[in-house]
C-alpha cells in the first residue's frame, strides 16, 4: 500500500512537472493578458486612403439645384465624353449630385480585389436615395489612380413627402457602395526593412506593455531576438530558423501570450455627455460640493385694445418674466476608493447626472483626487 501510494505521488509531481514545462511564461506585473496581435501590429503595413470626385445620377428630384455651377460643368464634360454637345443652360441637374468618393486601400491589395467607398453629397442635393455612381477614378496622395468605384448607392435611411410636408430617418446626403471600388494596382507592402528587421507598434503606447512583449519573444524564439526601444516600439530581428520567411515568424508570434499593462485612464465626451473609466484608477479621500444654476424665462403675450372713444390700434404686448434659483447641495465626502468598482460606487454617492459628473471628474483631477490621465474627445 505505502509502494502504490509513493509511485501515484511520483506519477503525479511527473505529470504537474510536464504540465508547468509546456505552459507558457508571463511577465510579472498586473494587467491582463491578451495575444500579440491583438495589441501590436507591424509598422508600416497600413492602408492608404483614396478619394476622387463623381456624379450620382438617377435621383428623383432630389440632386443639386442649378446655383451648384460646378454640377452643370460636370455634366457637360461627361456628356462631351460620349460626343454630345449641349450648352449649360440646357442642363438640368435635379436628377444629378456632384460627390465626393472615398476610400481605404488595404494592406497587400492586388489588382481586382473589391473594397467599399464612401459617397457624400458636395452640394445642396437633399438626398442620394436610388442613385448611382457613374464611373470614378480614385486616387491616392501621390496622385496616381489606385481604383475605379461603380454602382448604386446605398444611404441607410430615406426621405417622403408631399405638398410641402416631409419625413426623413437618417442622414440621406451620404451613402455607401459595397464593394463598390475595383483595385487598380498592387499595393506594395514590404514586411522587413531589407535587413531580416522589422517593429511592432504597440496600439496603446506603454513601457510596462513594450518591455512585456519583448520578454515573451526572446522566451519563445531565443535572446536578442526583441528589444524594447520605447513605449510604442519593440524591435525584432528575425531568428536563423526565418531568414527570409518574415510571414512564418509572424504567423507563430501572432498567437503568443503577453501581459498588457492596464492603464488609468479616463474618456469623455462633453458633447455626448459620455465618460468611461478604464484601468488600474484610483480615488484620493475627498469632499465635494456640486450646485446646480436653473433659469426660467416665461413670456405671456396680451392683446392691448385702444379706447373706444380714442384714436389707436390693437397692439400686442409682450409680457418676460425671469426667475433664477440655484439649488446648492451639501458637502459630501467620498472615502477614498482602490478599485474601479468602488471608484463608480463614489461617485453614485453624489447622485448627478452624466454631464455634471463630467465636470466633478474634471474636478477631482485637478484636485489630484483622481490618480488617472483624462482625456476629452
């Protein structure tokens, strides 16, 4: 009995062993842990943005009026185009809207693949529903034509109406075609830098994350394969065993483990009254007091009839009145909070809305209560 039980334990501290060898290594440090790609992507393998002017025809009375000039001028040189002549007076656009046409060109594009484009109105055309996009040369910032962009527009909403009276849902002055613009050239994409070299771009910039990721690919492909240059850049040099095969380094680093640093950050939006925290935030011990100023201006209009026996006219008199009241509330503390959960329990105490809590947050910053960087988008 006492052989059996010593070999299981043997059979099992062996197998525990087998386990913790095959297991991957983290870098210490909090945070959460994510894959490569997700976090860091290749510099310079990007896309690149096009544009190019056009025409959408087939519209229902809903194009440009004919005080958009250039519209009529376009139409005569599309129409020139085809060997027809006829003078801008004989123009009529409400069926036509001069647009401008935009498009992201991928990473490793090839002539013939298809990508979406963007069409929005340049004029006062008020809606580009059922219209098409009459062929459009798309270009790049070097100026050379990297796709043509075809077909019917599709706007994600619509606009009816009848004697004077009109409905409308979403926005009608810009549309989308999908897979409406056909690559032209090849989109030259090198992975290295022509020395088996290449840098990871970290999305969001941190030492703590940087150092993190090139600790995992020297644990995975050997020392001095990563060095960490800056909070946003990791160099790598390609290993021996992928001289010349950057894609297969790639393809194997993509789906390794790395501890992302959390960062103490706070986002919001002033026009949107949004606000988000995010991170390892923390909250000082403080006090706060947060009042609200309410005016109210109320007009009562009265008729103001002359004597009979007078001469005069029946005149309208407006009558304002202007209270204003500011409701003060009382000095509330808040204890000091370790954890997000406990910094939004905090801040409920105070019982405000979304946009007052964006100026209480702005507050505390300033204070130094609030140990996150803030950010106003």
């Amino acid at each position: 009995m006492t052989r059996t039980t010593t070999m299981f334990k043997a059979m099992a501290a062996l197998l525990l062993a087998m386990l913790f060898a095959g297991a991957p290594s983290f870098a210490q440090g909090t945070g959460n842990t994510v894959y490569v790609k997700d976090i860091a992507h290749v510099q310079g393998v990007t896309g690149n943005q096009l544009v190019g002017y056009g025409v959408v025809v087939g519209l229902q009375g809903t194009g440009d009026s004919t005080s958009v000039i250039f519209t009529s001028q376009t139409i005569q040189n599309i129409l020139q185009s085809f060997g027809l002549a006829v003078s801008q007076q004989a123009v009529r656009t409400r069926d036509v809207a001069a647009v401008i046409v935009t498009a992201t060109l991928p990473p490793f594009a090839h002539s013939g693949d298809n990508v979406d484009v963007d069409v929005s109105a340049m004029g006062d055309a008020t809606s580009l529903q059922g219209g098409t996009l009459v062929l459009t040369e798309l270009r790049a910032a070097n100026n050379l034509v990297y796709a043509t962009a075809q077909g019917p527009v599709s706007v994600g909403g619509f606009v009816a109406g009848f004697s004077g009276s009109s409905i409308n849902k979403n926005y009608t002055g810009a549309g989308r075609i999908p897979n409406g613009a056909v690559i032209a050239r090849n989109m030259i994409t090198p992975l290295t830098n022509g020395q088996n070299a290449f840098n990871y771009v970290l999305t969001t910039p941190d030492y703590k994350t940087a150092a993190n990721l090139a600790e995992v690919l020297n644990a995975r492909f050997g020392a001095r394969t990563a060095q960490a240059r800056d909070a946003e850049t990791v160099h790598v040099t390609l290993p021996p065993a992928y001289d010349g095969n950057p894609v297969q380094f790639l393809a194997d680093a993509d789906d390794l483990p790395v501890r992302q640093n959390e960062i103490a950050k706070v986002v919001m939006n002033e026009r949107t009254g949004t606000i988000v925290f995010g991170g390892d935030i923390k909250l000082a011990p403080c006090a706060i007091a947060h009042g609200d100023l309410t005016i109210t201006i109320a007009t009562q209009n009265q008729v103001s009839q002359p004597n009979p026996l007078a001469s005069g006219q029946t005149a309208l008199q407006q009558n304002s009145t202007i209270k204003a009241s500011e409701r003060g509330h009382q000095l509330t503390f808040i204890a000091g909070a370790t954890t997000l959960s406990s910094v939004v329990r905090a801040l409920n105490v105070l019982g405000v809305s979304p946009r007052d809590l964006i100026a209480i947050v702005q507050a505390l910053r300033s204070a130094g209560s609030l140990q996150a960087d803030l950010e106003m988008i």
